[in-house]
C-alpha cells in the first residue's frame, strides 16, 4: 500500500473518533444540566420520586433543627410561593433566613426532602447599586 494512502487512512480515522468524543462529550454535558426550579414551578409540576435541583430564599423564621435534620420553608424571590424542605447533610455556614439557597429535592407526600451534602448558599451580589449621596 502507498504511504501516502496510509497517512489519509489514519487521518480520517482519527478524525472521526475525536468527531464522536467531541459529540458525545456535547451530548453528555447538556443532558446532565437540569434548570433550577422555583418554589412555584415545583408545586404545579413536581411528580413524587423525581428529583429536581430548587432554588429560592429561606423564609425567615422556618428553620428548625431537630438533631441532624434541618427543615426550613422555601420561597420564589418575590416571596409569593414556599415549599418545606426537610434536608439532612452539611449545612452551610451562610445559611440563614432570606439567603438564596439551590438544594436537590425529592418530593415525598406535601414536604421536599433534600439529597444528603446538596445545599448550596448564594452569595448576595456584590454588584448592586450602591445607595445615592444627596448633598
């Protein structure tokens, strides 16, 4: 076989497996991402035993910790809608009432347990308007 024609043959070869790696890696990247559901989007669309990743602020005054159990309310940012949520795990240290919080849910009946080590707090922007100076 001619040289040259070996060169073509390898070439085309691997591009083709750094083709399917690359669309498979694509594939695989945008399928495991799930969209962070609102208290409110949970309530009208959450089925029992699945899984969903929910984000909102904890209601103040609905934490309660009971050995290594924490339950806490959930609410949308405009604070319209809250959900319970019974976790165990971790807690963070920032978590407390109005911090934005992201934690992995199951629905079990009308409460939302948390997957153990899942919640996560969000820093409150360092980006807002700073307050106007009248003189």
């Amino acid at each position: 076989m001619d040289p040259s024609r070996k060169r073509k043959i390898r070439l085309v070869v691997a591009l083709s497996a750094a083709v399917v790696l690359a669309v498979a890696l694509v594939y695989t990247s945008f399928n495991a991402s799930s969209e962070a559901k609102s208290p409110s989007q949970l309530l009208t669309s959450a089925r029992a035993g699945q899984t969903y990743q929910l984000t909102g602020k904890v209601v103040p005054g609905s934490i309660a910790r009971a050995g290594t159990v924490t339950s806490f309310r959930v609410e949308d940012r405009v604070g319209a809608t809250s959900v319970p949520v019974r976790y165990t795990g971790s807690v963070p240290d920032p978590f407390a009432a109005n911090r934005e919080v992201i934690v992995n849910v199951r629905k079990e009946g009308g409460t939302y347990v948390g997957e153990k080590d899942s919640l996560v707090t969000k820093c409150p922007s360092k980006y807002k308007a700073a307050p106007s100076k009248s003189y």
